[in-house]
C-alpha cells in the first residue's frame, strides 16, 4: 500500500465520539503526545453526528452523584453554545437529596463547538476526515494505525492505542475476537415542529424526531459490512419520510410547521462489534464491587442500580497495547445497556485514556500497568473509584 505520511506519538485514539474525545484529552492531559482520528469532520459520535443528544444521568436516581471527570464536563460543556438545562437542585451542590435526575438534553451543534474548544486547550495533534482503515500488528502488539485522508494514506505509530470506533475497528482489523449482535432500526433526526414539547425538546419549536422500530418489520442485522450499513441508513431515512408524509396527510403538520433541520451523518447503531475482554461484565453485577474498578456509572433505566466498571473490561483479549472505550467495551446484556451510553462512554473513554498514556510511559502491556496507577489517576481527575466511597457501609 502506498505511504504517503509517517508520523510517530505516545498514544493514537482511533475514534473521535465521546469515548474518544475523553480518552485524548485525558492521555495530553497527562502531558503524552497524541493523535486524535476521527473519520467524520465532528467531534462527538452518535452524540453529535448520530443526533442522540440526550445526556443521561450522572446520578442513582437518589440523590447521589455517581460519575463525574471528563463526564461531567462533557454534560456542562454542551450547554455552553446552546440550550440544556438540569434540575436546580443539582446546580448547587453534590449529592442532593433530589430525586430529578442530573441529566440533560443539549443541541448537538453546540457539543462539537464545545469539544472542539476542550482539544483546542490540549497539544492533542487533531486528524477529522481521517478513517482509520488497518494496521500493522506485530505478536500482539500494534505498531501502528494506517489512516486514510486527503493526503493518501499514512502510518500513525504510537506505543498504545485507544479502539473508541464505538465499532471495534481497530480490535477487528488487530484479529481480536469480536461478538456481535443485532439492531433495531434507528433513525434519530433534529427537526424544527410548531408547539412541540416531551421529553424529546431541545428549545422552543425544536425537538428530536425518532424514528425507531421494534416490530417484527425491525432491521435486525448487526451493521459489520458496508452492505448492511447502507441498508440501515436507506431504510431509517425512508422511514423517518413515512413518518411525515402521514403527518402532512392527516394535517396534523405541513412543510412549513414541521421539517427536518439535520439528519444523522452517521448509523444510529447501538451496537456493531463489541471487544471480548479479559473481563465481561453482566446482568446481575451492578452493586458488586471490582478490585480494578475504574469508576462507578448509574443505570439510567432505573434508580437505585449503580455499578463498578473493571479495568480488564477495556483490554481485549489478544492484543498488549490496545484500550476500548465506549459502546464496544467487553459488556453484556443489562451491563452493556447501562455502560454504552454518553456519560458512561466518557468515563470509560477517560480511563481509557490514562491506561493508554501509561501503556506507552512504561512500555509495557496494558495489562502489566498497575491499575492501581490508573485508579489514582482517576481519581485525581475527580472520580470515584469504588460504590463504598459513595455509599458509606455498602
Ligand atoms: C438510536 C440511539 C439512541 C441512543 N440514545 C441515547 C440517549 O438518549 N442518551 C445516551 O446517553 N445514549 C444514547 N445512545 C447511546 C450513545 O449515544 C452511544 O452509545 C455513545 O454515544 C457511544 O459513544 P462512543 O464514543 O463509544 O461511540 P460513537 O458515538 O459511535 O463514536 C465513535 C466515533 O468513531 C468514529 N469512527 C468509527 N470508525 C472509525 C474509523 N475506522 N476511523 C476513524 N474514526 C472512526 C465515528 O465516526 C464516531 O465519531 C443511543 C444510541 C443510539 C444508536
């Protein structure tokens, strides 16, 4: 293959969603050289390019804040350019006895002006328009990540990498095993609709339009090929049109009182490959706690569930050098419905980060760093570690 560019860091995050963002800027926080590639030309992922932009919770459902770091900083940077609001009690200080959730919805615009300006403060060397499209893998070890853009392609070497594709590219392309599993069709869009209110509003006449199906009409394939990608998106598209015309038909609407202001620039899959990890964490786990846990995130189905996320849950099994992040971590059936969305994705992205910036100070396996070098990071950074520091008796 030709080669058009070399360039050489400490850490390499393949993926600028959430996961990704919060992995960069914690690695070139700790002063790593590193390069952040994003396929798209937005930072944010589903977030922002899927149009998902409801930030889920940060607190039990109880009172008590349960994530915070990079996290928290994603949920009130969002509301920097734009709309978003959480609940006053949450406004003023921590672990409130406040049963309204910490949690907000926010224009996805205004997140990547937001993120934008976060990477900006750091040295992070910035690649959008770039997709990360092989690698070159050696015992286990990635040497470097081969990118293509403008420029043709080009060889991006580092001592550890961060996989926060959301779809486990890099692990796939490294010849990790990755399970897979299904979707149901999903089309969120941003659209402009007269009088429109619920939970779905972002500001005034502006609102989120969903378009997803859990019918046995459901597209059920699991999103691995460039076929069945573009199938997801056709038929989202077509439904998301379905959905107007009978709007305007029934003169519920017409062009001028609903439309749509932005459609997804990227598959709203919940799910494509997933890492299998030296840990997979399951149903029935929350409450139970991790000796290398790196953080504690909530359920936002329901309250009163919080859960340990394991450092091994973000090493792959095969490879020494590569960290996941976000959706396509080593997390299953409830575990992965609570650990797949933003907030959880920026905790995980920001550990992620740490553990990356190690792997390449010490130049060891990811699995040789301590994590206990990762959990003081973490916590430096404004994380709890352990359910125990914030449930006293658990
Ligand atoms: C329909 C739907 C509704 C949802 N609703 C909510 C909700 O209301 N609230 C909530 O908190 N969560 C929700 N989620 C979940 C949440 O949005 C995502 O799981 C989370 O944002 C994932 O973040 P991530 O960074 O792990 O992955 P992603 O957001 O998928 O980011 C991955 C990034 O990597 C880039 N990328 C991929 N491959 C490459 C490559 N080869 N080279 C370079 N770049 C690459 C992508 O362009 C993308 O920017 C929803 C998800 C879906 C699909």
């Amino acid at each position: 293959m030709r080669n058009d560019f070399t360039k050489n860091y400490d850490v390499v995050v393949c993926g600028g969603g959430v996961a990704g963002v919060a992995a960069a800027l914690a690695a070139a926080r700790r002063g790593s050289k590193v390069a952040l590639v994003e396929k798209t030309v937005l930072w944010g992922g589903l977030a922002t390019t899927g149009i998902v932009f409801i930030y889920l919770p940060l607190c039990d459902g109880n009172g008590t804040q349960v994530t915070f770091g990079i996290s928290e900083e994603f949920l009130k940077g969002g509301m920097k350019y734009g709309p978003g609001d959480i609940p006053d009690g949450w406004k003023t200080g921590k672990n409130l006895e406040e049963a309204k959730r910490y949690r907000t919805v926010f224009s996805p615009a205004s997140m990547v002006l937001a993120l934008d300006e976060m990477l900006q403060e750091t040295t992070c060397d910035l690649f959008v328009d770039t997709q990360v499209i092989d690698v070159e893998c050696n015992a286990g070890r990635v040497e470097s990540v081969i990118v293509a853009n403008k420029s043709g392609t080009g060889k991006l070497k580092a001592g550890a990498f961060v996989d926060a594709t959301g779809d486990a590219d890099l692990a796939f392309f490294a010849g990790a095993n990755c399970p897979t599993m299904a979707n149901a069709l999903a089309c969120w869009s941003l659209e402009y609709c007269e009088g429109a209110k619920g939970s779905d509003f972002i500001a005034p006449n502006i609102r989120a339009s969903i378009v997803g199906m859990c019918t046995d009409k459901d597209f059920t394939a699991p999103g691995i090929n460039g076929r069945m990608v573009s199938e997801f998106i056709l038929a989202g598209r077509s439904e998301y049109r379905k959905k107007l015309q009978k709007d305007y038909e029934s003169g519920k609407s017409n062009r001028y009182t609903r439309f749509p202001l932005k459609v997804p620039a990227m598959a709203d899959f919940r799910h494509t490959r997933r890492i299998d990890g030296d840990f997979t964490l399951l149903s029935g786990m929350e409450w139970q706690a991790f000796e290398d846990s790196i953080g504690v995130c909530a359920d936002w189905r329901v309250s009163g569930k919080v859960w340990e996320i394991p450092y091994r849950t973000l090493l792959p099994k095969t490879l020494e050098n590569v960290l996941t992040a976000g959706r396509c971590i080593s997390s299953q059936e409830d575990a992965w419905e609570v650990t797949r969305v933003i907030p959880v994705a920026a905790l995980t992205g920001e550990a992620a980060g740490i553990a990356a910036a190690l792997t390449a100070e010490q130049g060891k396996s990811s699995r040789e760093v301590a994590y206990t070098e990762v959990q003081q990071a973490m916590k430096k950074a404004g994380n709890p570690i352990h359910i125990s520091e914030l449930y006293p008796g658990k």
